[in-house]
C-alpha cells in the first residue's frame, strides 16, 4: 500500500504543470516618486537632473471625463549622456503617497499598456522627449500634478550616480460638464493591451449622444473610420488584430445637442501572449512534494526497526 502511495506521488510530481513567468524586467509600475528609497538606489545619493519638464492638458478637463496630459522633457544629450529614463506622473512631491490615484484622478491609459504614473524608457534620442497619459478625474477643482525624473549621466563629474529631478506645481482646472453635453459613461474603463492575433470589440457606453464615430490609427499615423452599429447607448466597434508587437490608438467623435466632443486618443497596445503561473497547480506541487518526502519517511521507518530488532537478537546472543 505505502508502495502504491509513494507510486502515485512520483507520478504527480512528473506531471507537468503549467507554469511559466511573462517575459520582460519590471519596467512601467505605480511608483512613489522615490520607489521607497530603491528604485534608482538611496535618495541621499542622487546628483541633480537639469532636464526641462513640462505638463499641459490637451484641452478642456471635464469631470468624469478622459483628458490627456502631456509631459515634455527637453534637454537629453544636450544635458546628460542619456541611455534609459524613468518618468513620474505624480500629484504631489511628499514621495509617499504622491500617486494621482491618491488625489482623485483614475489612470485610463499611461500611453504603454497599462494604467501607470511610472514609464521607463530604454532608449533616449536627442531632442524632446513627449510622454501623454489618459486621466479621469472625479473632484471638480483645482489639482496640481507634477513631473519627475530619474536617470543615469555616461558623462561628466557626477558620471555612474543616478541623477533625479522633479518639476514646479502645474495647476489642471476640472470643469463641471454641462448637463446636456454628449459624453462617454464616467465609469468607462477603455482596453488596454491585447494579445497578438487578436481583435478588440469595443462597446462604448455614452449619455446625451445622437451619433458616434469611432477612429483608429497607427501612432501618428493615417486615420480609419470603423464601421459601428449602436444598440441602446452602447456603441460597437471593431478594432483590427495586430499581426505583430505593435500599438494603436483610436478615439470617439461624440455629436449632440452641444458642440462636438472628441476623446483622447487611447493607446492599445499589441504584445505576444503571456504564459500566467495556475495558483492551483503551484499549491498542488507543494503538498505532492511534502507528501513524497512524509512518504519516504514511513517507508524508511519498518526497514530500521528490523535492523534494531536484529541488533537487539544478536547483543542478547551474545
């Protein structure tokens, strides 16, 4: 029986499981403006950045509704010999608790796949350097947001020490929305990453709206309307699948009672599907792993009982 057991579990463990890891470092997080003291090593150790940084809403921010804010940097190369940066988007410079989701804001898109304040660039051309993030606030008011950086200098005095900067306050008014201006449903959360190979259906909930166009385009790239059907106030798209590691962008034109309204342009971004570990798999291998060697153990335990028996026989022979 305790064969048949040990059996069993040795069969368990070679069977595979389906775990695997997603590919890639850490990269784009929600991030204090320090990372806690250890992102880019101890804060008492950072060298000045002289980057120029800026921060501009792209219109109008009206409450419940998407805004897209743009951050600049200018000064790379000219500055610092630059080979990889981290940007924060950031509502306060207290480093802790200083993310915009804690004054208010929801990140809708941080212009990468994901819903960060935190963005690492790999590499760094000459120039300015332009980063947007879709945000939505929920307060009516006045809110101040700010830019920081963290990067390394291959040239210079302060060459090999990690160089942090941050900006002045930049003020974002957040207007009330007129009751009849046609709009997207506030709790709207818009895709954000998808899988190669693979179309995104879009149902876009909107209030006051008569008509909407959906767009797309490469970044920066031609524009294409996409054919919609509407049912109730949800109104239906479909973006095309990506044949490779790409991303899209694509936006609403909303038509009403009031002026025409034009979201940001959304960012969705196109990566080779991801290999996610089976949490049930994972604790299953535990126990089978603990089980084997509970196994191993009872089974060592007859075998040296008769070796103390027999020693016992032969002492008392003796």
């Amino acid at each position: 029986m305790k064969r048949k057991l040990v059996l069993l579990i040795v069969l368990s463990l070679l069977v595979p499981l389906h775990v695997s890891g997603n590919p890639g470092g850490v990269g784009n997080s929600l991030e204090n403006m320090q990372c806690g003291g250890a992102c880019h090593g101890d804060a008492n150790q950072n060298a000045t950045s002289n980057l120029q940084l800026s921060l501009q809403p792209s219109g109008t921010v009206w409450v419940g509704q998407p805004a897209e804010i743009t951050v600049q940097i200018s000064g790379l190369q000219s500055s610092h010999a630059i080979d990889q940066i981290g940007i924060f988007l950031l509502s306060s410079t207290n480093a802790n608790g200083d993310i915009p989701t804690t004054d208010g804001w929801s990140i809708l898109s941080d212009g990468m796949g994901g819903s960060n304040n935190y963005i690492e660039y790999s590499s760094v051309d000459s120039g300015v350097l332009s980063h947007s993030w879709i945000l939505r606030s929920d307060e009516i008011g006045e809110k101040n947001l700010y830019v920081s950086v963290h990067h390394g200098d291959n040239s210079g005095t302060d060459a090999g020490s990690p160089f942090f900067g941050v900006s002045q306050a930049f003020s974002i008014t957040v207007e009330p929305i007129p009751e009849n201006l046609q709009r997207i449903d506030p709790d709207y959360e818009p895709p954000r990453s998808r899988d190669v190979g693979e179309s995104t259906n879009i149902c876009l909930e909107t209030i006051a709206a008569s008509n909407v166009v959906l767009e797309w385009r490469e970044p920066s790239g031609q524009t294409y309307q996409l054919e919609t059907t509407q049912k109730d106030q949800c109104w239906k798209a479909e973006l095309p699948e990506a044949l490779t590691e790409s991303t899209i962008e694509w936006r609403a034109v909303l038509e009403g009672e009031g002026p025409q309204q034009t979201t940001p342009w959304f960012s969705l971004v196109s990566v080779k599907p991801s290999w996610e570990a089976d949490e049930t798999a994972l604790q299953l291998q535990s126990i089978a792993h603990l089980a084997f060697f509970f196994g191993l153990v009872l089974l060592l335990q007859p075998s040296r009982r008769k070796h103390d028996e027999f020693k016992e026989y032969v002492e008392e022979s003796i």
